[in-house]
C-alpha cells in the first residue's frame, strides 16, 4: 500500500516501499545503470508519487529524537540508552524516552506525542513494529531506526543487531572444550528473532560435536530472571523424573536468565561452577561483580545503540545508509563461573 503525504518522505521509506534497499534507490536517484528497467521504474514512480527532492543540507526541525523501548527498568535498557544519548548528545541533539511496555496492538501515545513535537525521527528498540505502527511512522514522514527486530525488517529499513547465531555457538564450544557433554539452554522468547538465532547457534554447535540434546534440555522462556530460575528449577525436576543425570552445564540466552539459574542452583544446594557451569548472554556491567563473576557472551549494547543513533542522523540528513542491515560482533568473555565438569 502506497501512502500519500504531504509530508517530505525519505529515501528509506520509498525503498520499503519498492520493496529494494536504500542504495537500489539511490542508485535510480543518481541515474546508475545497474538497476533493472522494471525496478527503475518502481521506484521513479514512488518518487514522482512523494514529490520526493533530495534536501539540501540539514533536514532537522528542533533537534528532536525518540528512543522508544518495551520497558526502561532493566539493565539491559540502560545500556541502550547510554549507547544512544551519548551519540545524539555529541551531534548536538535531544533524546526523548518512551516505553511501550508491550503495549503493541495499538499505535501507542509515543506515536501521538512523536508527531506533536515534531520529533525529527525515531530510534525503535521494540520486540514488534506493528503494520500500523509503520504505517503512521510513514504517513508522518518520519525516518526510524530499528534495533534487535523481532524478525527480518522490510527491505530498505535500517537495522542494527549483533551476530546472535556465533555468540551462542562460542558460548556452547566453550562449554564443550572444557569437557561438559550434558548442555541445556535456556531460550529466550521463541517470537524473537534472536532468541531463535542464540537457540540455533546452541543446536549447532552441539551437533558439530555429535553431542545429543536430550528432549526439554532447550527450554524457550523471557530474558528476566524469573524465567531463568523457574526453568532450571523444571529442567532439574525433569532430568530427575527421568532418572537421567542431570546437565552439567547450562547456557542461558541473557544475564538476567543466568542470574535466575544462579538463584535456583543455589537453592538446590548446587554450586557454580562446582556442579554446573553457567554462561550468559549480554555482558551487563553486573556481570563482573556477581557471585561467582559472570562467564558471558559480550553483545555490544552501548555501540548497537549509538550506530542506531548515528545511522538515524544520516537519515534524517538526507544521507545514503547502504547496509540497510548491520550485526555487530560478540565475543566470548570467560570469567568464574565455568569449569571443568567434576
């Protein structure tokens, strides 16, 4: 569905709309000839359609940008939004928070009081950017960002993540060089792109090394600690249902969910990394300081959010943006709380 505005459009949005990337568009606008006739014409229509002229020099109205996260009282949050307002402050411009507190089936306040202050675009780190939500994104002429998606973005939206799939698959080799064969994982939520992607990387390394996982032994949860010490609590009480040995290690798809690991361990009178080695996803700044330090696998949080920043202030300059998805690079970060099985 095309969307007529009266409001200036940018690049990225008559590329979602075409269905190609930013640099396809651009390519068209600067008269290159490595564009398919078909193609071409696509998105000359939806130029001729907006009305659409390249600007000249800055686009910003008031200095404005949104930052709008499913909820701000988590660790992980914080990260975020040091990462993003540390890369607005240094180009001179004003960050205004929003949660939608999983408030996804409608368009939210944030959008209403986005278009009052004229916001000059949005930096989004939701789980799910609803058709709707996109919708009056694009009917404001408002250029976003998107951080961590729920799933693969339109073509043409920018987004930012890290490399899900090879963290987890570091974080279960580690696990298997030191000697552990009996792994579980603790999933984050099964609708989140990296959530799967962390569970993937799980399985694969764990076939790479001919290592079975035994039926419940990848349990999808959420990314808080709750859900990590109520799913140990039940991969324990199954493993002993079962009368199998219980795992030796296990790899939890966020901090948080290794903390509740931690709580629950505990609470069976087992040690870490004694009698079961954790790891964890995120390298949160707790993670160093948590009885015993947290072995983890760093995601760059702080440098997603201010390439989100940075990126979205391109846009609303008018500039190209070629990759309209970018991953970040996670690295395995050993401290205390893994060993060699006993």
């Amino acid at each position: 569905m095309t969307v007529r505005t009266g409001n200036r459009v940018t690049i990225s949005v008559i590329a979602a709309e075409a269905g190609v990337s930013v640099s396809t568009v651009s390519k068209v606008l600067n008269g290159r000839s490595d564009v398919s006739a078909e193609t071409r014409d696509r998105i000359q229509r939806l130029v001729d359609l907006h009305r659409y002229r390249r600007r000249q020099g800055r686009r910003r109205r008031g200095g404005i940008v949104d930052l709008v996260l499913n909820e701000l009282d988590s660790l992980w949050s914080v990260e975020i939004i040091r990462g993003a307002e540390q890369a607005l402050h240094a180009a001179g411009v004003s960050m205004v928070l929003s949660a939608v507190h999983g408030r996804s089936a409608d368009t939210g306040e944030w959008l209403e009081q986005m278009a009052a202050r004229r916001s000059d675009g949005a930096v989004l780190v939701v789980s799910d950017l609803t058709p709707r939500q996109r919708l009056k994104l694009v009917s404001l002429g408002v250029p976003f960002v998107l951080v961590d998606p729920v799933g693969t973005a339109d073509a043409g939206v920018p987004t930012i993540g890290a490399t899900n799939w090879a963290g987890a698959t570091a974080a279960t080799e580690h696990l298997i060089r030191l000697g552990h064969r009996r792994i579980a994982h603790l999933a984050g939520p099964r609708n989140l792109l990296c959530s799967r992607a962390r569970a993937d990387g799980f399985r694969a390394a764990m076939e790479e090394a001919d290592i079975p996982v035994p039926d419940g032994w990848l349990r999808f949860g959420e990314f808080n600690d709750v859900s990590g010490r109520a799913e140990t609590h039940a991969l324990l009480d199954a493993a002993a249902k079962a009368h199998v040995p219980p795992p030796t290690a296990l790899f939890a798809a966020s901090d948080l969910q290794a903390f509740g690991a931690y709580a629950a361990l505990r609470e069976r009178g087992l040690g870490v990394p004694r009698d079961v080695s954790v790891v964890g996803f995120d390298d949160l700044s707790v993670t160093r300081w948590s009885g015993p330090p947290l072995t983890t696998v760093r995601q760059p949080l702080h440098e997603m959010a201010a390439m989100a920043a940075r990126t979205l202030l391109r846009l609303v300059d008018g500039e190209e943006v070629d990759l309209p998805r970018v991953e970040l690079s996670t690295q395995l970060v050993e401290r205390a709380s893994t060993a060699r099985p006993a």
